[in-house]
C-alpha cells in the first residue's frame, strides 16, 4: 500500500512549540516499510507550508492510506487536516494519545477517519492496513465507528523498528536549549510506573520497558553518522529510573569515544554524583525535572512523590557537577491562593534552575485530575500547542494568567539567565525559525485555523 503520514501545519506563523521531529509517525513509518508498504511523511509543520499549500498538495496525491498522530492539544488541528484530506485516499486513520485517551469520540470531531489505533501503534498499524485489505475480524487495538474495541498487548520493546529518519529532513529541526544545530530525538524506554494524577500515560502505560545500552548506543552513533546529528533529545519519561542502565549506557558511550551532546528526563529522587558525573562525562549537557512546585500541599495533590529538600539538593549536585537544569513548573494547582504561586516562582529561582517552563495545570482526558476537578478557565502561556488550555485552578483566570506572565519575566529578565537564553536561541538556530515566522505573519499568508476545544471538522 501507499502510505502519506501527515503532520499538519501550524494554526499560525509564529507558533512553535513543535519544531522537534515527529518521532510517531517516524515510527509508524518505520514498522510499515519493514513489511514492504510505500511510506512518505508530510512534515508541514516543520515546512512552514500553509494551509492552502497543504490543500494543494492533497489535490494532487491519492494514496490508500492517511495517517496523522493526535495529541489532545493539537486535536483541532488533526481535525481540520482530516475534513482537507478527505478525498486524498481510501481510508483515514489517527493513532496517538488523543484517541487512545478518548477511543471512539473521535469519529465524532472528525467523521472523515476511518479508524483509529490505540496504545503503541508499530504492531497494531500492520494488523489495521491488513484488515483493510483483507477484512475479517476488527483487530485489537483498532477503534472502527460503532464496533466494540478489544485492547492489544503492548510490543516487546526489543521489536520494536528504529525511526523512519530517513524520510523527514532532519537539518530543520530545532531545539532552542539545545545551544547547537543538528538535533535529533529518541526514545530509549516506554512506560513509566509512577503516578502523578496530571500526567497522561495512555499509550505507554506504567509498566517500565527499556532498550539495552548496546541498543541505545546503536541508535546514537547510527544517528550522527547518517544523519549528521550532533545532539539528542531523549523523550524517555524518566531516563535516569534504573541506575544500572544509566551507567552501561554512559559507559558504552565513552568506550565507542561517541562525541555527543544529549539531554534527559530525570527525578529529583533518583540521581546521585557518582551517576551524574558517569552522564556528564558521556555528553549529557541537561537534565529536565517535573519540580512541578515549591509548595508541599501542591506537590501531595499532584502526587509526585517527591519532596522540596529533595529537589534542593538534587538541584544544589547539579550546579556542583556542572550539568544544566531544567525545572518544569506548574502554576495556580487546585488550591493555591496567589502567593502559593509566588512561592513556586520564587522556589524555581532559589534552586538555582538554569532554565524554567513554566505552565498552567490541565488535566489530559483519562488522567486522576480529569475526573477530580473541572473548570471553565484558559490559562496559557507562548509554549503551550493548544490555544484554548483548559485549567484546573481555584484562581480567577484573570489572576492566574497575569502571574504566568510576570513568572517568566520574573525569571528570564536577570543578566545571567536572559543571556544565556538568548546565546542559546541563537547557537541553536532557532532565532532563524522565529524569523521566518514573523516573515510569514507580514506577508499575511493564508495560515490561520479555528481552533477551540469543542472545534470540529464537520463545522469547518
């Protein structure tokens, strides 16, 4: 079969919080060539294409199968690229957390789909494309408009294909904190066996997989001699859980004298010196953390499991080691009053972080918090990939989103900080994508979408 896998455009020139590969569909893609299916991938995102240039191109194209990946952030978007595709082939399909998290829901947002896979996708993919040529009983893990789902079983994470690099062009992507061109991303395990009540953990679930560090390793060196990559972002949930794995793989590393630049997702109560020296000394410039806050109270309703003299030390090593840190904060948890939020704020610059994301709490669809709280509120900030947040605070949304924005200005307007974003923007080459984008908003070229949590594509 012929395959176009599509990530649509941005709903705006000046969006861009997506400028990483779409390693999904580089997966997706992956699985669907090892068994002889013809596979392209549309990175319009990345292409800077508007939305007219993307209806063009599908007005040229007829292949057999669509395919997009759906977080629920970008939900809108997938449902406007759906109602554009629509004549462009035989059948429509979306795997990814959104209809993993919503199952059968989607085929009312975007009745053009025809199906949907659930969980990881590489193995159910296979099963889907066959059952459309072949019919026969409905695959597990494949949701079909008014029939019954039956789950799959997660693949074996040694199976699993390695991306699709090949068919994205990985010269233009950008990762601003990288402080260098030339990024790549990976995935070394799946799962995570924590239980934050925020986070997401549909596709993967919460039994920990991991690759071996000879895998890793492989995946890496293949990386910078094929594609020329120089620094990895790992999007494992937590790379540092198991520290024996941590080790083999920085010791793989220095043993193959592989000169890379890498940065991970840790803990605050999972790292120690010996440990972060071994990662340092194997090119790992970043650790991010989920501190989430500097208040306890939030801290027990988010259920990280961690606590603040955790992360004072953990972040006390990392300024010793000599690794940069990154904390993610999130503000206005249910609860806080205003100068709760001034204590996370001001936590996040007594830790010494180097940098901060800060960010609103919404509560994914499927999450402990979804089914705990509701509001009507909307608090963003510039990162976030949808435009209308739904969130989860006792604040007004007035308050709320005034503290968001004096939080970034409160941290990043300091001598130190704000230039070592700005080298960083630079080195990284992102400034150039933020040109780029305020060129297009001056030409006022045809890219805007729609966008709102109840947006559908039959309202398009």
């Amino acid at each position: 079969m012929k395959v176009l896998l599509i990530r649509p455009p941005r709903r705006h020139p000046l969006e861009q919080s997506l400028t990483v590969p779409p390693l999904g569909l580089a997966y997706i893609a992956s699985a669907l060539e090892s068994v002889g299916h013809e596979v392209e991938i549309w990175d319009a995102y990345i292409e800077r294409w508007t939305w007219r240039k993307l209806n063009r191109k599908l007005s040229e194209v007829y292949v057999d199968v669509i395919g997009f990946s759906a977080m629920t952030p970008m939900w809108d978007v997938i449902c406007k690229a759906s109602k554009m595709a629509q004549h462009a082939s035989r059948w429509q399909i979306v795997g990814g957390p959104h209809p993993t998290a919503v199952k059968h829901t989607i085929f009312v947002d975007a009745p053009f789909l025809d199906a949907g896979v659930v969980g990881e996708g590489e193995e159910v993919v296979l099963d889907l494309l066959k059952w459309f040529e072949t019919g026969g009983t409905i695959p597990k893990g494949v949701l079909i408009p008014e029939q019954p789902f039956e789950a799959a079983t997660p693949p074996q994470i040694a199976s699993i294909v390695k991306p699709a690099r090949h068919l994205l062009d990985n010269r233009k992507y950008r990762y601003p904190l990288a402080g260098q061109r030339n990024i790549g991303t990976m995935i070394t395990s799946r799962g995570c066996p924590f239980r934050c009540s925020f986070c997401d953990k549909s596709v993967s679930g919460s039994t920990w997989r991991a690759r071996t560090a000879k895998d890793v390793v492989d995946e890496m060196q293949s990386m910078q001699q094929e594609f020329g990559i120089q620094f990895i972002n790992m999007y494992d949930d937590n790379f540092t859980l198991h520290r024996k794995r941590v080790m083999d793989i920085c010791e793989e590393i220095v043993r193959r004298g592989l000169k890379m630049s890498w940065k991970c997702e840790g803990r605050v109560d999972n790292l120690d010196e010996d440990m972060l020296q071994a990662m340092k000394g194997a090119g790992c410039t970043m650790i991010a953390f989920g501190v989430e806050s500097g208040n306890a109270e939030s801290l027990a309703l988010l259920r990280k499991d961690i606590d603040i003299e955790q992360t004072e030390r953990t972040f006390k090593l990392m300024q010793s080691v000599g690794v940069k840190s990154l904390a993610y904060m999130i503000l206005g948890v249910p609860g806080e009053t205003l100068d709760d939020v001034w204590e996370s704020i001001h936590f996040a610059k007594d830790i010494g972080a180097d940098y901060v994301q800060f960010s609103s709490l919404s509560a994914m669809p499927g999450t402990p918090l979804s089914m705990q709280f509701d509001s009507g509120a909307s608090v963003r900030n510039f990162l976030d990939a949808d435009v209308e947040r739904k969130t989860l605070t006792s604040l007004d949304e007035e308050t709320l989103q005034r503290a968001m924005r004096d939080a970034w200005r409160h941290f990043y307007v300091r001598p130190k900080p704000l230039w070592r974003l700005s080298r960083d923007i630079v080195r990284s080459g992102y400034v150039f994508e933020l040109g780029k984008g305020l060129l297009q908003t001056l030409r006022d070229e045809d890219h805007h979408v729609r966008s709102s949590s109840f947006w559908r594509a039959s309202e398009a």
